[in-house]
C-alpha cells in the first residue's frame, strides 16, 4: 500500500476564490493565473475547474498553455514570458495564445513574422525585471504600426513590485507611471492588477485583473493569511503519523540534535519531509494539527519524515493524519515559520505527494 501522504485539493475552494477575486474586480474582466502546473494544484485540474467562469488564462511559458489545451480548454492564454524563439509566434497564431512583448529580440521576432498572434505589450513601470521603459514607448508603437500590427495588439501590462506592502507608495506611482504612458491609446487595454492589487483600497484594476495566489488560498498582503481575507485554502496537506515514543528528559530528536527535550514529552514521526516539498527551514515551534487539534514541529525537517509534539494530542495514534497546512493551520503561517510565502511552499510539493480532489 502507498503511504497516505497526499494533497488534497478543494476545487469548490478554488471557485470561490475566484469570484472573490471577480467582486474585487468591480469592473475588470479577471484572467486566473495558472502557472507553475496551477501554483502546485495541477495546472489541467485547475483549467477544468475554471473552465466555466474563466475568460481567459494566465501562464509563464507556452508548455503551460500548451497543457491547458491538452486538457481541451480553448480559451486565449496568455503567456506573461511571451515567446522565447521566433517559431513560437506560429504555434500562438495557431492555439489562440496571447503573447506578452517586452524585449526588443521578441520585437525583431515579430517584424521578422508572416503572421502575428494576438498580443500584449508589457511596460517597465518600476518592477525592472521585464518590458519597455515608457520613454521606449513611442517607438515600439511607431515600430508596430509599420508591420500593421495593431489589429493584433490588445493592449498594455504590467507588473507591481509592492502592491503586498499597504505603507509602500510605489504601486501609486507605478499606476500613474502606467496610465500616463498609455494615454496616447486609450481605446486599448489596460491590465496591471496581481493578487495583492485586488485588496488595495481605490487601486484601478483597469480592464484586466491577473489573480494568481489568491485563488489558492494564499495570502498576497504581508502579515495577512487567507482566511483573514476572506478566501478559503484549496490544498489541504497530509501525511501519517507513523511512529509514536516518549522522549526523556535531556534527550533529543533528529539531526544536529537541535531539539531538547525539557521534560518527558510524547512524540511522533511524520511521513513526510522536504523529499516531498516541505520547507526545510520549518523549524521547531511551526503549527501542523492532528485530529483537529494543534501541534508543533521539533527539531530538523528530514528528507522523508520530521518529528511533533503531541503534549496537545494525547489520543495521537499511529495511522492518524497530521495535517501540515489546510483549514486548521493556514499555509501561510507555515510560510511564516519557514521564513518564505505560501507561494513557495504550493508551488514546491513534490511529484511524489499525490493530488486528490475532494
């Protein structure tokens, strides 16, 4: 028999996460962001879920858009990395994939082109990762216009480098940067709203808003969990407890000996690790829960187990369920012991931890 350890994934959660994020819109029209395989939940298993409210999908790469129409999904996606070889564009053209632009190569690639696909152009506001500086705009415009491109052009994204930070003022003045580059087109879209953008009092969300986080059940804000903002966990994570002992007074448990025990104090093994995606930075102190109550982590995460406290759980057997994020214990807060975002910790569950719908 396979061990039990498994993700459970709430697709119900997933659905009312994304109408969160669509009252939150007020306006905007909301594409779900399904990268990196649907933030760990699966990516074809988050489409089929989506499928009947989503307009549109959010993706890195055109493999990830490539999976949702093998799922059998038709509607546009979006690549937020555009291409990355000039033969991509024909495979855009054909599936109804919606490049993002914003690097002069990919520009060239396109004047090189016979036929374009439906596109996007990204702008530099501040992030500094990717996109044209709003000085460069002019040009690429004039530049698009010569290869009769904007038929194809949807409009302008980009992308907020604080929108988790409420004190911060830069995404303030990345939206004026944004809608003061873009004035000269107004009858093009406009798309610039992540997950923490839709929890900004008064933010703009303009024409296209791109949840990623939120719809998982993550939290976007800094010291803020989910649940706190009104949205529900998808992935419940699980594992067996497999062993129980009682640890001595002045003994300690597991590698570099770094937990002690104080008193005599009754233990158990978890089948899982970071082998399987669990931090390994989640030292002792990090919550997990078992049969509704909670618990605490002590010592070193293992590769295939780690080591609890089940003062809290006397009844504690081996064969219970310790759930190590979910509804009694937020992954967030898991994130926040680990020194990390939930956004690492669901994207990083291991091939070997089985996804289960429930």
């Amino acid at each position: 028999m396979p061990r039990s350890t498994i993700a459970h994934i709430d697709l119900d959660a997933l659905r009312t996460n994304y109408r969160t994020a669509c009252e939150r819109a007020g306006s905007a029209r909301v594409m779900a962001v399904v990268k990196a395989d649907g933030y760990g939940h699966g990516i074809a298993r988050i489409a089929s879920a989506l499928a009947d409210v989503a307009p549109k999908y959010a993706v890195a790469c055109i493999e990830e858009a490539f999976a949702i129409r093998a799922a059998g999904h038709t509607q546009p996606v979006v690549l937020l990395q555009g291409v990355h070889a000039a033969d991509d564009l024909a495979d855009c053209v054909e599936s109804q994939f919606e490049p993002v632009l914003h690097g002069e190569h990919q520009l060239k690639w396109m004047e090189q082109g016979s036929h374009l696909p439906d596109f996007w152009l990204k702008i530099n506001t501040g992030m500094n990762r990717l996109g044209f500086r709003p000085d460069d705009l002019p040009a690429v415009m004039a530049r698009l216009e010569k290869m009769n491109a904007f038929a194809r052009l949807q409009g302008f994204v980009s992308h907020f480098a604080c929108a988790d930070d409420a004190d911060s003022t830069m995404t303030s003045a990345q939206t004026a940067t944004f809608e003061t580059a873009t004035s000269p087109w107004p009858s093009l879209m406009k798309s610039v709203g992540n997950s923490a953008a839709h929890f900004i009092p008064g933010q703009p969300l303009f024409d296209w808003s791109r949840p990623g986080i939120m719809l998982y059940g993550g939290s976007p804000i800094a010291g803020k969990t989910g649940p706190e903002l009104g949205l529900e966990p998808v992935m419940t994570l699980e594992a067996p407890l497999i062993t129980t002992r009682t640890v001595r007074a002045g003994e300690s448990v597991g590698y570099g000996a770094a937990w002690v025990a104080e008193r005599d104090t009754r233990m158990g093994m978890v089948a899982i690790g970071y082998g399987d995606g669990y931090p390994r930075h989640a030292g002792t102190d990090t919550p997990a829960a078992i049969n509704g109550r909670r618990i605490r982590l002590i010592g070193r995460v293992s590769m295939d187990m780690l080591a609890v406290d089940l003062s809290n759980a006397p009844e504690a057997r081996e064969g219970d369920l310790v759930e190590l994020w979910g509804r009694t214990v937020g992954v967030d807060e898991v994130a926040s012991c680990a020194g990390t975002i939930s956004y690492e910790l669901l994207t990083g569950i291991t091939s070997r931890v089985p996804r289960i719908c429930r």
